[in-house]
C-alpha cells in the first residue's frame, strides 16, 4: 500500500524480501546498502538474534530519485526466513508493494524454497493480497555453489507465474541490483495503473 | 488489493501539520510525529533535527504490528497505547482509528499524565481527518473521478535512470 504525499511530493513503496532461512536476503540488503551513495539511503536496520540471524526483519529505505518531480522512495525489509518465524513474517507483508524471492539454488534447499514459496501464497492471502497479481520477482541465489539445482528445474518448480527471474551471488552483487530494479519496476507501473 | 492507498494533497496535510504542531506546543514534547500503520511517515513537529525519524517510523510500525499480534493472541482487538521510559527521553505511542500511529517523545519537561491528555485530544481530531481523507478518496473512487496523476506518463525510461 504505497503512500503519496503530494504536499512534500513524494512517494512511498514498501518491498518485501521473502524467502527460506540462510537464503541472502539479509545479504542483498546489505549488498544495496554498501553500494547506494550516502545521500540516497538511510541507515540500515537489522532486528537480528547475537547468531546474526534475522529476528523480525531488515529495513533500508532508500531515495534514489525523482520521477517527474516525485521523489521516490522505496522501503526494503526483509523476513526472518526460519519456519517458526512465522507471526512476523505476516505482521511485515502488510501493506506491501512488491516482493522478491530469493531462493537459494543449491539442491538441498529446494523443498524450503517450495515451502516459503507456499507459506508466502498462504500469508499474502490473509492480508487479502494474490500472489499471482502482486509485483513479483525472483532471485535465484547462491549459483556460485558446486550443488545447485539447474535454473530450469528451479523455475519449473518455483515459478509458475513464470515472473522475471535472476541468478544472483548476493555477496558479490550479481543480480542483486537487477531484481530490485524489476520488482520496482512493477511496483510503480502498478500505481501508474491505478491513479 | 486490500485497502487504498493514503493520498495526502496539500490541504490534507496542512490540516494534519497544524494539529502535530499544536500538539507538540501544549503537551511540551519535544518531537512528535505521525506514521503510516506500514511504517512510512507522514509527518513530524519538533525537534527532528538530529533523529532518523525514517527509520523510528519503520520501528514504530513494527512495534505496534508486534503488540497487536500479541494482543489477537490473547483475545484483545489491538493494544492502542503504548509507553517507552527511559532515563533521559520517553516515548509514547498510540493508533489512531486503526490507521495511522501517532508517537510522541518526551523528557522530564512534560509528564505522562499531560502526554496522555493532550494526545488523546489531538487524538479525536486526527482521527476525524483521516476519516475524511479515506471517506473522501472512496467517495472520487466510487465518482470514477480520478486525481491528476503525476505516474500516468510514467516510462521505463524514468524508472532507468532512477537506477543509474
């Protein structure tokens, strides 16, 4: 549920980060955050455990711009990923306007990927949201590993909207940028659809 | 998609300021502001120099989103008020009409019981400007009459260069 505030003009857009535990979501984050200017980001918050792990989510917001004469500003959080997570992974798709998956490729994954691909149709629903409508993009993780699944098993299997969809190495950047830029892409031709 | 979208035009949102800053001026706070219940501000008075109110409001919403998870556990509807001491500065939130979150800190030139009295005033008329704002966006909707939109133009051109 993005935000328009035409007296300072400016627009807000909410993406959500989703996807099973240890899977980089935390790490694209972190990637955006080390590559942004500093004029155009805020700090970046984590709520994670003493292990690192993610706790209730990640925040960055980020000002990259203006659109015609809008300055546009996107909140990225992401998820805890582990399963017992589960409350606040609800508490954080509210109001969303776009999502990323970031699956992890290696073949031992992929049952979690089918598993958080299923609980995020099953939360986006209680929120009122449809997967199948909703800015939506994929990342595929982790393809610097020896074990990974190839990419079109992965997309059968996890993709069948069949959304824009990227390989990604989070830590080293690829395909960080890229999957960001789609989902927002969406993101803001949906408001151009609506108002 | 669940809901609409906040739209806040200019007089919407001169209303809005007027109220914070009345607020902020009688309860002797020194910041107040109001954020979306998805953690996007909206507006402040005060002293926001020097505080990352971007970031309090995305913890603001996390914060109430966390309690009214627990208060649906326990059978309550949401918890409405809550309240941060520390040793210096002390916050206090509350929702207002289930939409907005209106947080106000404090130190020791104020007191609870002022906080409490004057954000519940404030409280009842930015209740009934939001109420406005949605009952009116609802009412143009229903109208078929659409705002002027700055994103109907909008190309894969600007989104581009948003990234360059």
């Amino acid at each position: 549920m993005s935000f328009i505030n035409y007296s300072s003009r400016e627009i807000n857009c909410k993406i959500v980060y989703y996807g099973p535990g240890l899977g980089g979501k935390t790490t694209n984050l972190q990637y955006i955050y080390k590559k942004t200017n500093p004029e155009h980001k805020g700090k970046l918050i984590s709520l994670a455990t003493e292990t690192e792990r993610t706790l209730f989510f990640d925040f960055l917001p980020l000002a990259l711009g203006d659109i015609r004469g809008f300055k546009v500003r996107f909140h990225l959080y992401t998820v805890p990923g582990q399963v017992f997570y589960d409350a606040s992974r609800k508490l954080i798709l509210k109001g969303v306007d776009g999502i990323v998956f970031v699956a992890d490729s290696q073949i031992e994954r992929m049952e979690a990927n089918i598993e958080s691909v299923e609980n995020l149709r099953v939360n986006l629903q209680e929120q009122g949201y449809d997967l199948d409508k909703i800015p939506y993009s994929m990342q595929y993780n982790k393809r610097d590993l020896p074990n990974i699944a190839p990419l079109d098993e992965i997309n059968k299997v996890l993709n069948p909207r069949n959304v824009t969809w990227f390989e990604a190495v989070a830590p080293e950047g690829t395909g960080v940028f890229d999957t960001l830029k789609s989902v927002a892409k969406q993101a803001l031709f949906e408001l151009k659809k609506k108002y | 998609m669940p809901g609409l979208d906040l739209v806040l035009y200019e007089e919407e949102f001169k209303q809005v300021d007027a109220e914070l800053q009345k607020l902020h001026f009688q309860a002797n706070s020194k910041v107040v502001f109001l954020v979306d219940k998805n953690g996007q501000l909206i507006a402040s008075a005060g002293e926001t120099q020097g505080i990352d109110t971007t970031s309090l409001a995305s913890l603001t919403a996390g914060n109430i989103a966390a309690t009214g998870g627990m208060a649906k556990l326990i059978g309550e509807k949401e918890f409405s008020i809550l309240f941060h001491e520390g040793e210096k500065d002390n916050i206090h939130i509350s929702v207002i009409g289930q939409r907005v979150i209106l947080v106000v800190i404090f130190d020791q030139r104020s007191s609870l019981g002022l906080i409490r009295l004057r954000v519940k005033k404030a409280s009842e008329i930015l209740g009934r400007i939001f109420e406005d704002i949605v009952s009116k966006a609802e009412r143009e909707r229903e109208e078929g009459k659409v705002p002027e939109s700055p994103f109907a133009e909008i190309s894969d051109e600007d989104i581009d260069n948003l990234f360059k």
